[in-house]
C-alpha cells in the first residue's frame, strides 16, 4: 500500500512509526514531515493546508490511503475531498469533525445523546453571555466555539475573568473561532483522555493516557499543548471504562449516525472523572499529541488493517491489541516555550538515547536540518517515549534517555508520571 501521512508533529512521527512498521506499506509519504519522519517516509509534494494540493497528489501518486493526523485539514474537509476523488481516508467527514471544531456541537449532541458534561450554554451575544455568567454561584470555564490552537478555553478564578474571557472572544481574540461562546461550570475531579476508534456505527476501545497539560513540574504556570503523557491513565480503571463506553463514545457514535453524518476515525474524549462518575471536557477527532506517542509504542498490532477496517466500516469483529506495559513520554521544549520558544539551538545524542534501552522511541516533533546538525525549530521539540513493566520502570527509561541528549537549552518537566 501506499499511504500519505498529513502532518509534521511528534504525533505523526509515531504514527509514521507505525506505518513504516507494517509490512502491507510499501510507500509512505509523508506532507510536510520533519526529519525524524522523513527517515521513514519521502516528503510528498503536497501542502495539508491547500486540499486541492493533497487530492492532486494522492491522486497523481496513486496513494491508497490518506491518515491525517491534526485536525485542521479533517475540519477543513479533507476527507470529504479525498472521498469525492475516490480516494479512501482515515478519517471523519468537515460534518463529524464538528465534534471537535464546535463545542456547541457537542453540547448539542450531548444533550441529545444523554452524555454526561457540564452544565452550560452557548452564546452568540456578549451581553447575554455576561448576564448568565453574572447568575451562576461559581465562576464558569469559558470557550470559544471553534478550533483555537488549544488556547480558547479559560479556567476562570473570578467572575471579573470569566467576564474578561467573555469579552475578549467577542472581541475577536480568537478570529471567528470566538464568535460563539460557551460557558460551563466548572468541573473537579482527575482528567484522563480516552481513545476509541470508530467506523460510522461500532466503536473500539484503543487505549487511554494522562496528559500534562502545564509547563512547569507540579502542573503550575502556563498551559501547553502538553508536556508529557503516561498510558494507561494512572486514574482509570475497567470500571471506568466500561461506563465511559457505555455513557459516552457508544452514545455520541450512534447519535452521529443517527443524524446521518456518522462518525469515522479516532474519537478522543478527554474526561472530567467527577463524584458523580466521569464526564466529558471536549471530544477530539484525532489522535492527541503526546498522548499518540505513549498509546502507539504499547499497540501490540499492525495499525493499517485497524485504520481501513475503520475506513470500510468492517471493525465489528476487528481488535487491535495493546500491550499492558506502560509508557511514559517526556517532551522536551525549546526555551521559552509556550509564549516565545527559542530556535536555533543544536541538539546531539538522539542516537545514544534512541539506544539507552530496549523499549526507548525519540520522536521528533519540531526539529529542522541546518546542514549536518539538527536543531530545535519550534516549541515541543521531542518526545522522549518507553515503555516498561511497570510505570516507575517506564518512567526510568524515558528520563534516561532523556538524560542521554545532549541539548543544554532544552526544558521538560521532571514530574511526568511520578507517583
Ligand atoms: P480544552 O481546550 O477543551 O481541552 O480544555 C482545556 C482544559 O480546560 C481541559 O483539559 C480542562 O483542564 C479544562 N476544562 C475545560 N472545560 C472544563 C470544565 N467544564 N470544567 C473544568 N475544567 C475544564
Ligand atoms: N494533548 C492534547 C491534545 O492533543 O489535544
């Protein structure tokens, strides 16, 4: 097979990982990459960004199977243009992908479906929205509707920030991802995000993940795309899972084809485990990064016949396997990461720390060539990953070998997955 991989991330190098590892892949192509993923795959001549471009390619290079791994280019339509073409794609539809590009959406087809979340409302009116937040006992989280490169959400201390938040997506902070707002009580209770693959009707559990959302060890100062993951989620449990399935993604797969629009791919539910049993936060569409490095070095199967067997609704009787093992993964940053990351610095080492242990991945998220040397070209840099028989032991192996690079400037947390 053929398979073109959108994306240039520390989420598509491990997917490109998995790719490259299955022996049905004969060709990966990768659009942009970065060099980590561009010594599995060729770089494709095409631009996520430009659908126009990727159907062209796909089309021209006779590739068999598009595996988007952001969400932008599935909320843009890429599947339904890949689909138009003839061309299968891993994947939901622009309309399913509101799962995670409008968070009214989801209100929505969480009330419809009976899926437990947070109380709350949307607004397309600043006035009406402060006046609700003003009722509330508690200062509400605020949302801006749409996709805003994960900054849209405020955990507001005071009603004076809930108020501000409000306005500032009114405002146009977040361009027309903030002409709708959300506002939601606040839930309490341990975050864990759940991974399901679907196919339009069944729904499989994959694995799930604890992500780190903070920069600073103690989860303190700013949020980040995430600093670290451990799999499975340390606060999970069969139980939990059970009930997740039966409350949550079974619910919103059938409410989504029910409403004629069903739902294919990866459906990740970040969860609030409350008092009163887990709720959901948000949906996503797609695999989360680094949460995606910590699932795919536990999966135990090949990953392409899971993916088109989701593709051609066939996962009923389809499993994919992960191993019990843990694993942890430790992001390593550029400084001044998330407001201002400093690039340019030159890291060595990935070699020796590749091979300071038997179940050790360094994937690589923002890195460039400049000539011989590697060097950091954006915030998250690398995803520092192993696996192990235990998480303390897990744990050991990616700080070792996180230890093994050798990249002054580097910052990373030194609390991921500690007890
Ligand atoms: P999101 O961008 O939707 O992932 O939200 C970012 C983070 O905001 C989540 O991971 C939670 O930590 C927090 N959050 C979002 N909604 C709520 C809520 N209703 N109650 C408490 N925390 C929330
Ligand atoms: N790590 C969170 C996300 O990918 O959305």
């Amino acid at each position: 097979m053929h398979i073109l991989l959108l994306g240039s991330g520390g989420r598509e190098h491990a997917l490109a990982w998995a790719l490259a590892a299955s022996p049905l892949v004969d060709r990966l192509s990768c659009a942009p990459g970065n060099p980590g993923i561009l010594e599995l795959g060729e770089a494709a001549d095409c631009d996520p960004a430009d659908l126009d471009s990727v159907v062209a390619f796909a089309r021209a290079a006779a590739v068999d199977l598009v595996v988007p791994g952001p969400e932008a280019p599935l909320v843009a339509g890429v599947v339904d243009r890949l689909e138009a073409a003839g061309i299968r794609a891993f994947g939901p539809t622009a309309a399913a992908a509101r799962l995670e590009g409008s968070k009214s959406f989801t209100r929505a087809l969480c009330a419809e479906a009976g899926i437990p979340c947070a109380a709350g409302r949307s607004f397309d009116d600043v006035d009406a929205a402060i006046a609700y937040i003003r009722a509330q006992p508690a200062p509400p989280v605020i949302k801006a509707d749409g996709l805003a490169a994960g900054k849209g959400v405020t955990v507001a201390a005071t009603f004076e920030a809930a108020v501000d938040a409000a306005e500032a997506a009114f405002g146009g902070r977040f361009g027309a991802a903030g002409r709708r707002v959300v506002v939601e009580e606040r839930m309490t209770g341990t975050e864990a995000s759940l991974f399901a693959i679907a196919d339009g009707t069944s729904v499989r559990m994959l694995a799930d993940a604890q992500d780190y959302k903070r920069i600073g060890d103690g989860d303190r100062g700013p949020n980040t795309g995430g600093m670290g993951a451990v799999s499975p989620a340390p606060a999970m449990t069969d139980a939990l899972r059970a009930e997740a399935m039966e409350r949550i993604l079974g619910p919103a797969v059938t409410a989504m084809a029910r409403r004629g629009t069903p739902f294919r791919g990866i459906l990740y539910a970040g969860l609030m485990l409350t008092d009163d049993g887990p709720k959901l936060v948000e949906f996503n569409v797609r695999f989360g990064d680094p949460e995606c490095q910590a699932l795919l070095v536990r999966l135990r199967s090949d990953l392409v016949p899971g993916l088109v067997a989701a593709v051609d609704g066939e996962l009923e009787n389809f499993d994919l396997r992960f191993r019990a093992e843990p694993s942890v993964c430790v992001i390593m940053a550029a400084p001044g990461y998330p407001e201002a990351p400093v690039t340019g610095s030159r890291i060595r080492g990935l070699g020796a720390a590749q091979e300071s242990g038997p179940d050790v991945h360094v994937f690589q998220a923002s890195t460039a060539r400049r000539g011989e040397r590697l060097v950091a070209a954006g915030g998250r840099v690398l995803g520092v990953t192993a696996a192990g028989p235990d998480v303390a032991a897990a744990r050991r192996a990616a700080y070792a070998a996180v230890a093994a690079i050798d990249w002054p400037e580097a910052v990373w947390r030194r609390d991921i997955a500690a007890a």
